[in-house]
C-alpha cells in the first residue's frame, strides 16, 4: 500500500496526473457527477460527435521517458531476473536435448497452482473464519 501511495505521490509531482480541486465541498454534494457545471458550454451534436470521432483517429503518443517513467514495475529487477533466468533455462534444456515441452509448461505452472490451492483452502487462506 506504502508503495502504491508512493507512485501516486510522484507522478503528482512530475504533473502526470492533476488533482480536480476546482469545486468547493457543497458543488460536490449539491451536483456529485458535474452536470451542470460551467465549466464547457453546450455543443451541438454534429459538433461533439465530429470531435469524439477526431479524438478517436489520433494515436496517443508518449516520449520514451514519460513511457519509462509511468512503468517503473515492468523494469523491476527481480521480474527481469526472473525472465531471464527462465530464458536461460530454456536455452540450456534446449541446447542439451533435454528439453520436454509438457514438463517443462507444468512445472512452470505449478507454483502458481499451488498459491492457488494455498489461497482457497479453508485453513490458510482467504475463508478462514473468525470466531
């Protein structure tokens, strides 16, 4: 949670997200979903269809370093240490001759099999009942 908060805070900082602070308290109970607000006048409906068609065409497009910067868990060491210890892996069965592709898919899978069977079991896990 303390990292999360931490994420939040920063991309506050570098401006990638802005708070919307502009109503007071009674404009937020008094019109919660900003219906009448004034802040943009009424377009027709060619108008607003025709916008929301060009803002559809537009490819949204990012620098590399605001792209770096928004995805610092896809760079985390421990997630490419272990993409390429299983690269390597791959590569060693495969050099060697010894490469089963069944085995090899299950025995990948079974660590996120045995979470699961931890996490839905009734005595370690998430339905465990508080008396």
């Amino acid at each position: 949670m303390l990292s999360y908060q931490r994420v939040v805070f920063r991309s506050l900082e570098d401006g990638a997200a802005v708070p919307d602070d502009d109503r007071d308290m009674l404009d937020k109970m008094e019109d919660p979903y900003n219906l009448y607000g004034e802040d943009e006048p009424m377009q027709s409906t060619e108008s607003s269809e025709s916008t929301k068609l060009q803002e559809k065409t537009k490819p949204a497009r990012r620098s590399t370093l605001e792209a770096l910067k928004n995805s610092k868990g896809t760079l985390s060491f421990y997630r490419l240490g272990s993409y390429l210890l299983l690269f390597i892996g791959f590569f060693y069965l495969s050099s060697n001759e010894i490469l089963h592709i069944p085995s090899y898919l299950i025995s990948l899978a079974l660590p996120i099999i045995i979470i699961v069977t931890l996490l839905m079991t009734k005595d370690g896990g998430i339905y465990e009942e508080s008396s």
